[in-house]
C-alpha cells in the first residue's frame, strides 16, 4: 500500500507526473522512474508510486490522444497486445493424466501442481495463489493486464494444465463457464448463458484453447470443446518416433497424433503442436527429420507450434537417468543450433508461438 502524506499532495504529484509525460520530457522508462524517485522526495512519499497508480489518477476527462501517449509509455511489454488482444491464461487443478507419468514431467497432485509444471512458473504461481479457481485467475489476470495499460476488450483465452478433455465433463463445464463468468464480469446460471452474455461483454472471448493429448481428442471430445466455443486446439505431440515417444513414457502413439490432427482440422479448429527435440532415443538429425515431416507431410502440417527443448529438471526420472549416465541433454549450444536450423524450413504460414517452456532458471538442471 502506498504511503504518502494527504489527498492534495497525491493529486499534485500526479499531476505534474501527467504534464511532465505530455510535455515530452519524459520519453521513456527511464526518465519515468527517475521523475517518480524526484516528485516522491519533493512531496514526502516513504514509497515510489507504481507505474499503474498513474494511470488509475488520470482525469477522467482527458483526451483519447493524450491518454494513449501516457498508455503507450507506461504500458508493460507493449507487444504483449499489440493485435489489440491479450492472452489470458487459466490453469486447471491438479490431476494424474490418465496414461501415468511422462519421464520429464516435474510436477503432480502431489506437488499440489499440474503435472508438467515445476509450480514456480508465472502461470502455475498465479493458479496456485487463486486455488486454482478459474475466475478468480480470469479476473486477477485482467486486473493485472488492466494496470498496467493493456487493453483488455479482446481476449484470446487459453485453459491449460494438463489432459483437460480427460477431466470430469461435469468439471470441463464448470470451469470453462466461471471462466466466462470473469470475462462478463456478471455470474449466469449455466455455460449456454455464459456464452451468450460473453456476445455484448466488456471482455469478449474471440478465441479459446484447449490443451490436451493426441489420445484424448477423439469425436466426442471435439464435441464437447466445440460446444465450450474452443477456435484451437493444443496436442502435446512431442515427436513423431514411436520409439521415442515410448522412452518418455508419454502413452500415445505417432497414429493418435494423426488421427487427433485430422479430426480437429475437420471440426474447423486450428492446431498447435507442442514439440520436444532431445528427447532420450532422439538424435539431432532425427529432431531435424521431425520438424521437416510435420511441415511437409499432409497427415500433419499444424497452424502453429511451440518448440520446448527437453529440459532436465530434479524430481523427474529424467534427472535419474541422466545423473545415472543414461540420457545426455542438448547443450545450450546445440539447442540454439537446432532451433535456427528449425527455423530455416517452418513455412512461412506457419506461427512459432513460442521457443522454450517458462521454466525458472533454477529449476533447470540441463
């Protein structure tokens, strides 16, 4: 909470915050947070304002023009919106997949987290601090993104955490409608409702995803998430060497992945891949004739894809074998390598959503 003398003294260091802004003699960051550090002596304050307090005391009758610029200075990664959407995330309780365990999954009921997250990532930490509770994360996330300048109007959401279509339909149902309830900012009594009053709301859903495995998008499972008003689908494929898919333990199959990625281009949804070069059994050449197979042949071919080299992290069966001499990882040199050689031959219609998991640092061991 911030500390600061009376009400007159708070509105004149905003003030003058907003006119040094509008002036141009603050351009930048920098110049911001030296200004806050100067007016926070002049006028007493025991503590530096955070940027979004400035934004929460403009004046309510400022002009759209001079409110963008004070926006597009204190705003928080700009690139994060700059479509105009924001990418909102909601994390799923804790739960077994229904296959067991993969090799390199860190987490688990357990651990209190979803079973592929350390729950040290920013995603797992905001799940964790809300319960898991699905409205609670929606709508702390849009107060955060809100803050700190983000448009919040567009909202491509995301459910993750784990094998969602393998959770209780009674549970798949809850969660995605309290989601719908943060965004309409008004509680409804069932998803039909939910999804209809998301039509006029002041956070429109105008994308939902969905991650799970190849094995658990089946027919029905599209059924249902096309019923959940989902536009995307994310399928761990991971690789497509059954060999290799059998080393990690990861319980599907090269043919699931397939069958999963036909029956959702069907269903009209777009399809991201998950994908993990270095698994135990892969090789560099055989990561590199992985990526080109997904890219040339039609059996595959996703919209888009998210690279995460494998990462050794303690806990996991991985981290034994590798302690045990049984499976080397990529060196950071030959991951960056990889990745730009990866690069060279994704087709230009396809979108890299991401390169590497958000894993702490310190949570990696190689």
């Amino acid at each position: 909470m911030l500390e600061q003398e009376d009400f007159g003294t708070t509105k004149k260091f905003y003030k003058e915050i907003i006119e040094l802004i509008l002036s141009g003699k603050i351009k930048n960051k920098d110049s911001l947070h030296k200004a806050k550090v100067r007016l926070s002596g002049k006028y007493g304050f025991k503590k530096i304002p955070r940027d979004s307090k400035i934004l929460e005391n403009l004046p309510k009758d400022i002009p759209e023009e001079e409110r963008e610029k004070i926006l597009s200075l204190i705003r928080k990664k700009p690139m994060r919106t700059i479509s105009g959407v924001a990418v909102i995330a909601a994390m799923t309780s804790p739960a077994s997949c229904p296959h067991g365990k993969c090799i390199p999954c860190p987490g688990g009921p357990e651990k209190n987290t979803p079973q592929s997250y350390t729950g040290y990532e920013p995603a797992a930490m905001r799940a964790i601090n809300n319960n898991f509770d699905p409205f609670l994360q929606t709508r702390n996330r849009l107060l955060q993104l809100k803050n700190v300048g983000h448009p919040v109007d567009k909202i491509d959401f995301i459910v993750m955490g784990g094998t969602f279509t393998s959770r209780n339909i009674y549970y798949q149902e809850w969660f995605i409608k309290r989601c719908y309830d943060a965004l309409n900012e008004k509680e409804s009594k069932n998803l039909e409702e939910a999804k209809k009053l998301n039509e006029n709301a002041p956070h429109r859903c105008i994308g939902l995803t969905i991650e799970t495995r190849p094995d658990w998008l089946r027919l029905q499972h599209i059924d249902n998430i096309l019923y959940y008003g989902a536009t995307r689908v994310e399928l761990g494929v991971q690789t497509i060497f059954d060999d290799v898919l059998y080393k990690m333990r990861r319980g599907h199959t090269v043919t699931d992945s397939i069958r999963a990625t036909e029956l959702a281009k069907n269903a009209g949804l777009k399809v991201c891949y998950h994908m993990m070069p270095g698994l135990p059994g892969s090789n560099i050449k055989k990561d590199l004739e992985c990526f080109k197979t997904i890219f040339n042949d039609s059996k595959f071919r996703p919209d888009m894809i998210k690279i995460y080299p494998t990462l050794v992290i303690r806990g996991t069966r991985l981290y034994e074998m590798w302690k045990n001499g049984e499976y080397e990882p990529l060196t950071d040199e030959k991951a960056i390598k990889l990745i730009a050689k990866i690069k060279e031959f994704v087709p230009r219609w396809v979108r890299i959503q991401r390169v590497e998991r958000d894993v702490p640092a310190n949570q990696i061991e190689a």
